[in-house]
C-alpha cells in the first residue's frame, strides 16, 4: 500500500521558527484537529512532547482522549463541553454554554467578523453572565481570523473587534486570551500572545502572499507509492480507465498503488498530475492505482502540498487533510 513519511527533522525545524516567534514553547499550542492535517494524529502528538510542546488543540474530545498522554493541556474546538481537567471547550454560541456540564472547563469564542462560529460582541457580557450563572470554569476568550491568509487589511480590523471585546468585560487574570492561526503568526509579532493555535505552519506551508515568508517552513510529509507491476506499451495503446492516455511511443509503464480510495484527488484536471520526481500519471487516477512511466519499486507523488495543491486547483490543507488514515505513516 502506499505509505507516508513523516519528516521528524523537518516538523522539529518548523516548531523551532515558531519558538522563534514567540519566545517559548509553552505559548505553541499545536492544531492536531483532523487527524494532525492528515500527517498521523498520534504520531504527530508523540512528536510534539518529544519536541517540547505541552500544549494542543482538536475537534472532538474523541481526539483529545487519545493524545491526552502527550499535553498538560488540550483545547477542544467543537464538542460539548464536560468535565475533564486537561481539557478545555470552547463555546461557540450561547446554546453551547447551555449544553456544557457544570464545572466544566471553557474558552469563549468571539464572533469578530468571520460569522461562521462564535458569540456577537454584543452579547458578550450576557454569555459571561449566563458562564457564571452555570458555573462554568472560564479559561480563555478567543476568536478566529477569516482573512489572515489573504493580501489586504482585514486581519487588522478583526484584531481591533477582539481588543474591542476583550476589553468590554472584566475578566479574570488568568484567562488567556488568544486569536493566532499559522497565517496570523507569520504576520504579526506573535510575543505578546498568551498561546498561538498553530496549525499549518507547523506542517511546513504558508498559503499566504509570498512577501509573507517571513519563516522558512519545511514540508514535513510526503506521500508514496509501491509498484505493483510493469508493462510495455506500444505505441498507440491506451491507459485505465477511458483509454484517457495513449502512448506517443513504445514505452515502459508501471502500475502504482495509490488512488482516490487512499485519498488521493481524482481530479478532472485536462493537465495531468505531475509527481515530485517529474513523472506525469498517466491517465485517470483509479480507485486503487496510478500509472507512470517508471520501474522504480517506489515513487514520491508529492513532497510539497503547497505545489501539489496549485497542480490540482485547491489549497494545502485539503491534500493533506484527506490522506486516509489507514495509510501507513513512517517517522524518518
Ligand atoms: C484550524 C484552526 C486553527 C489553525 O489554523 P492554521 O491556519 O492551520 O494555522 C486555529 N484556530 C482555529 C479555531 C482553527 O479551527
């Protein structure tokens, strides 16, 4: 089956530029939502500790109870809130402070402008009443950017909303207060910041503009694939399904085993996928196979999935995200 190399020195170099920026490492907490963006969410849990972190972020509390050995401390993004020490949930609307369990641990999320989760800033102080009122452990107020990764201004009014709101309670010392994505921490100076909820970054991308790059960022997967066998093809044959490719010459081809069913994109691009060793697919992508004009035992279809992703119309985070989990990942 193909298989995923994980690039232990690579993620370590990321973190460490991370550090850089914000002075510790205590204040990265490390997005691992989503299967850790498709890298291994408990490989990639085991990484983080060994590399220092104490300090992680997922969707459901499924996730945070298999990485719970690996963190002091762990935010879950979209689960109901219950009682769990290492845990803490956070509050979309005001229905989610209804849901929670007594005493549980909680972040309050802000709506400052994307409009997709979060409480209005105008019913702040009720959320905060209705917090108390349930006696719930509030820990952290927090909001999400809708336009970090893109070239204009936006970032910056959405900062002013947050500051707005922040100050429009009287809160606790202890309560973080935090609204850092990876795009967001390239942009800004990131050493004022109660923690950064890293993600992207860390995995070794940056969608943003290039004059961004103030970090240099190592992909840390790459994706592979094993030959299953090889044939030669006359000229004029055809390839898979719907004869798509046709053979400009006599040629020697290889069937590889990677195919939409592990995760990989179909995709009805005309232009075909070219791989990180410079090997168009040949044909249309099948369920379990692809084929190159190779006859090497494995093959390196991407190591980049900023690139892979500009070749297939769609961003980073989706090329990696839907990587199966079954597909196996190996630490090198
Ligand atoms: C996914 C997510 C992040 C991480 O974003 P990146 O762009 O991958 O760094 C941070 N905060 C929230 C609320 C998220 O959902």
């Amino acid at each position: 089956m193909a298989f995923i190399k994980i690039n232990k020195e690579k993620f370590f170099h990321n973190l460490s530029q991370f550090t850089l920026k914000t002075g510790s490492k205590e204040s990265i907490a490390i997005v691992l939502k989503d299967n850790a963006y498709g890298h291994g969410l408990e490989l990639m849990a085991k990484l983080s500790q060994e590399f220092g972190l104490t300090q992680a972020v997922v969707r459901t509390y499924d996730e945070a109870q298999i990485i719970k050995p690996y963190f002091e401390h762990i935010l879950v993004l979209g689960d109901k809130a219950i009682i769990d020490d290492s845990c803490s949930f956070t509050l979309n609307s005001l229905e989610d402070i209804e849901k929670a369990e007594k005493g549980s641990k909680v972040e309050l999320k802000v709506d400052t402008g994307m409009h997709r989760n979060g409480i209005a800033i105008d019913e702040i102080e009720e959320a905060v009443k209705c917090i108390k009122e349930k006696k719930l452990r509030l820990v952290g107020l927090m909001t999400h950017n809708r336009s970090a990764d893109e070239l204009s201004s936006e970032l910056f009014w959405q900062q002013k909303n947050f500051k707005k709101a922040v100050g429009s309670v009287t809160l606790n010392k202890n309560i973080r207060i935090h609204s850092f994505n990876s795009a967001t921490s390239l942009r800004l100076p990131c050493n004022q910041q109660d923690i950064i909820r890293l993600g992207l970054g860390a995995y070794g991308y940056s969608e943003l503009p290039t004059i961004y790059n103030t970090l240099e960022l190592k992909p840390v997967l790459s994706l592979w694939a094993k030959k299953v066998a090889t044939r030669q093809l006359k000229k004029g044959q055809r390839v898979g399904y719907g004869g798509t490719f046709i053979a400009p010459r006599d040629m020697t081809v290889s069937t590889y085993d990677l195919g939409y069913g592990d995760g990989w994109m179909r995709s009805n691009s005309f232009e075909p996928f070219v791989t990180a060793e410079g090997l168009p697919l040949l044909g249309r992508v099948s369920m379990d196979y692809v084929i190159l004009e190779s006859t090497k035992d494995e093959v390196c279809i991407f190591n980049d999935a900023l690139s892979a992703g500009k070749q297939l119309g769609t961003i980073s985070y989706e090329i990696i995200t839907q990587l199966h989990g079954d597909i196996k990942r190996v630490i090198i």
